[in-house]
C-alpha cells in the first residue's frame, strides 16, 4: 500500500443545483471545487444491463439513466446527504447487488461486470477540503502584531472538573472563628491513601543532612517553621487519624532569585508514594486570575497609580477540619533535630498543593463579591485588578484612590487578609493610609517625590518618582550558541511589548541559525 497525498488547487464554485434524469425535483449543492479531471473507472459504473443480470433489479433496468460517452462532470459527497439519501432500497440475497433510489434516481451498487486481478492496483481516493480565505490588511497587521503583544484570549474555556471544582469551593466556603475564609481540599473524589510517613521520613532525612552543610539555610528554615507554627498555620497532631485518610507531606526550601535572603518552605505535594500523590486527587480548577495586559494597562489609565500586596495570600485561606490530615508534615519541635520528629498538619491551602492557587483566587473574589454593596470602590478593584496576591490599578483623583485603598483594606480584614505595602505616586495618598500598612521602605521617609523608590509592578520595574516603567538591561553572559541565544531572548521580561523591536533581532539570529541547521551548543 502506497499513501501519496497532493495538494490540488482548485476554485469554490456555489449556486450549483441537480436534478435526476426523469425528474423535476432539483437540490441545491453546497459549495463545490472545481478539477480538471475526476478520475473514474468507466467499467466499475452499473448500467441498464447490470441490473437485468439480476432478477430482483430487472424491474428497474429502464429506470437507470444511460451510460453516455463523456468525462465524468459531478462527484457528489457526504457534504451533500439529501442528494444520497435512500427513499426506497431493493435488497437480493448473501452478496448479491441492491439498488437504492435517492431524489436523483435508481442506482445500483455491487454487480459490475468489472472483476480485478490480484496483480490489478486498487486505487482509494480521499479529499480533504480547506478553504484559503483571501488575505486582508487587518490579517496582516494582527500577524505583525502578535509578537508585540499578549494574545491570549479574554474568554476563558472552562472544563467539567473545573464546574466541579466551582461547585465544591461554593457548598463548602465558610467564615471560621478566626474570621478567615475556610474551604475544603477540592478532591475528584475523596481518596483512600496509603501510609507514606516512610517517605516524609526519607525526605526528612535529607533536609538534615543539608542543615548540616548549610548554616544559613538551617537557620532561615527553622526561623519560617517557627513563625508559621507560631501563626497558627500548623497545629501538632496528637491522634492516629483515620485510616486511608491522611497523607505525610515532604517539604523543601528555596530562595528568592531576587531575594536571596528569603527562603519559602515548598511543600511537595507532588510526591509520589505507591505511584500516587495528593496532587494526583486534587481538582486544579479554573483559571481565575485576571489577564495580566489588562490590568497593566488600567494601571497607566489614569494619573494616581496606587500598589499593595497581600500578606502571605495561600495561608489566609484555612482548609477545613475534615481534611487537614491529608496535610500532615514531619518536623522536629522548636527545630531541634537531635529529637525524635513529631507529626503536624497545616490548617491552610499551602504552597505547593495544586488546588491552592485556584482556592485562594477563588476566596478573593468571594469576599469581593460578598461587599460589593457596601464597598463597590474596593470590591471592583479586588475583583478585576488584582494578580495573585498583587494589587495594581490607577485612579482619576487622590480622593478616589484613598477611598479605593481604604474600602479594600476593610474588605480584605473581613476575610481575616492583611493588604499592605501600599506605594503611590502621589504623596497625599499615602499620608491617608496608615504607616504601618505602607511599603517598608517609605515609612520613615518624608513623602516627596523625589524621595519616591523604584518598585515592582507586576514584574516590571516602576519608577515612582517618574511614573514611568523601566528595564534593567543587565544580562547574563551566555555563550554565542543557539542555546545560549534562545536562553538571553527567554530572559527578558516584557509583558507590554516595550522592548519588543530589540527583542526581535535576537529571535532573527535564533531563526537564522534553526534554518542553518547549527547545533543547540
């Protein structure tokens, strides 16, 4: 068996209707593609006489047109049913011919006097239609543009698991006595697990090891358990728990690569025991945040931009009591490793469990929806405006970016959230918000503008002083290789585009050297 396939370029032809040979009955074609030649096999075409070698059909031998002596004009597909639909089939016996009449006439299938050898090729033809709109300038200029740009589309597709994740968070959300929203492990299905404590012992193991070899990283490890055990995000286990209903959590640090100086405790919910892990059994759920393009350019909408951040986002939100114990963590009390590791559970959506992001996105717009009455300012901007953890947006006066930040402070201290490390442009903003909830390094500065930081807004550096994005043009030395290339263009940060014609002479080098053929190194 030989495939060949070709492409035959052809003309859309419409308006194009038939009729049988003794009828009057005519249907209309969809559109139709014109060839110069339809290749056919005159002998494999039943006629009048086909018909009269078979008793059941010798009744409508006369119905059947005549073969005629011309190229075949039509070929009639599955695009067109009316025209193939059968009103009345004559059926013969095992392997014998029937005929079909369809609006167009009686026609035969099987019986032609036709056979093939085994040496005779069989020929199969399959055509695929796609349709070449013509090219206009506004084609063109999406094209250009689609690399200067984000694309990505508004409308956010959503999945069954994802209505069902929707469904679990919105049953189950609570206030809980603390004041902080408390949601359940969004599960498939609630899982039987087997007993991993061997491998969070194993994994316990390792991180001792490496206390050993780094002085610095145990002691910021030990200082982030304790402020998160002190916080109440962890609680000591004191029961077994039930049975298939508790899994042991490893956990890792990592740095800032900004921050050097601040580690985060990663809790590998990734890890398998007995070719499973909690992720596995975790609903991810929706994309809820907002299009990053977006708010970064209502945030340059008008003259009052205004920043914040909220305090340790995932923590905030409690998981619910029923399923801490599939949050179960090894660790040893007041960080001594020299004693035996105890058994804690967190009572939050950490960092680290697949579900977190789309619970804590999915508890922010809660609360914001929940106020959206008493403080519509504040409940829009946490609604739209807000990415992750970082809230950015821009108003038209300082009054109404000090009733912004002010109705958002509340809506966030119902939750049991902290916002803070606000920063404006605008001094007389801040001097409305209390110092203690301002970016840690404008507090005890006099609030000139000259005075004002260089922060970061969604990524990308912002000179407050001259209310202007700005780029750190400080790269990595790479080696001249495509692989070296391809990693310094990976580098840049550019959401808006800002830099993208410089940005595509490098992509030009990249692609000249994939069309080359040269090697990654």
């Amino acid at each position: 068996m030989l495939g060949v396939n070709s492409i035959v370029m052809s003309h859309r032809v419409t308006g194009l209707c038939v009729r049988g040979y003794d009828s009057d009955v005519r249907i209309d074609l969809p559109p139709s593609y014109t060839k110069d030649c339809i290749p056919v096999n005159y002998d494999n075409i039943p006629t009048r006489d086909t018909a009269k070698q078979w008793p059941h059909l010798s009744g409508i031998a006369n119905k059947i047109p005549p073969l005629l002596s011309c190229d075949v004009g039509l070929l009639i597909g599955f695009n067109s049913p009316r025209t193939l639909a059968p009103r009345q089939v004559l059926l013969g016996e095992g392997n014998a011919p029937y005929a079909i009449r369809t609006d167009l006439g009686w026609s035969v299938v099987g019986g032609s006097t036709s056979t093939l050898t085994d040496s005779e090729p069989r020929l199969c033809h399959r055509i695929t239609v796609k349709e070449l709109p013509p090219v206009t300038p506004i084609d063109v200029i999406n094209v250009l543009e689609s690399d200067f740009k984000d694309t990505k589309a508004s409308d956010k597709t959503v999945s069954q698991e994802d209505l069902i994740f929707l469904d679990k968070l919105k049953e189950g959300i609570r206030k809980n006595e603390q004041g902080h929203c408390e949601m359940p492990l969004p599960f498939k299905q609630r899982p039987h697990l087997p007993d991993n404590r061997k491998l969070a012992e194993i994994r316990l193991g390792h991180l001792k090891r490496k206390f050993n070899k780094d002085e610095n990283y145990r002691r910021d490890y030990i200082t982030y358990m304790k402020d998160i055990i002190e916080r109440g995000d962890v609680e000591e286990v004191h029961s077994e728990g039930k049975q298939g209903e508790q899994w042991y959590i490893p956990h890792h640090g990592i740095y800032h690569p900004k921050k050097p100086n601040k580690l985060r405790v990663v809790f590998d919910c990734s890890a398998k025991h007995n070719d499973t892990s909690l992720n596995d059994h975790l609903l991810q759920g929706p994309d809820l945040m907002n299009n990053l393009t977006g708010i970064l350019l209502r945030f340059r909408k008008h003259p009052i931009a205004l920043m914040c951040d909220i305090e340790k986002m995932f923590h905030q939100f409690h998981v619910q009591q029923c399923d801490r114990d599939y949050l179960r963590l090894l660790w040893w009390k007041d960080g001594d490793t020299e004693t035996q590791p105890r058994v804690y559970r967190m009572k939050v959506h950490l960092f680290g469990a697949a579900s977190s992001p789309g619970c804590a996105n999915y508890g922010l717009k809660h609360l914001a929806k929940e106020h959206c009455q008493t403080h519509p300012i504040g409940s829009e901007f946490i609604e739209k405006d807000f990415y992750v953890d970082d809230g950015v947006t821009s108003t038209d006066t300082v009054e109404r970016a000090v009733q912004l930040a002010q109705e958002a402070i509340e809506i966030c201290k119902q939750g049991g959230l902290r916002l803070h490390k606000f920063i404006s442009n605008s001094p007389a903003v801040l001097q409305n918000i209390p110092p203690s909830e301002c970016a840690v390094n404008i507090k005890t500065k006099d609030l000139t503008v000259k005075d004002m930081p260089k922060e970061r807004a969604l990524g990308m550096q912002w000179s407050v002083e001259t209310d202007c994005f700005k780029f750190d043009n400080t790269l990595k030395n790479q080696p001249p290789t495509r692989r070296g290339i391809l990693s310094t263009v990976a580098s840049i940060y550019d959401p808006l585009g800002f830099l993208a014609p410089y940005v595509l002479s490098g992509k030009q080098i990249l692609q000249e050297m994939c069309q080359q053929g040269i090697s990654w190194d």
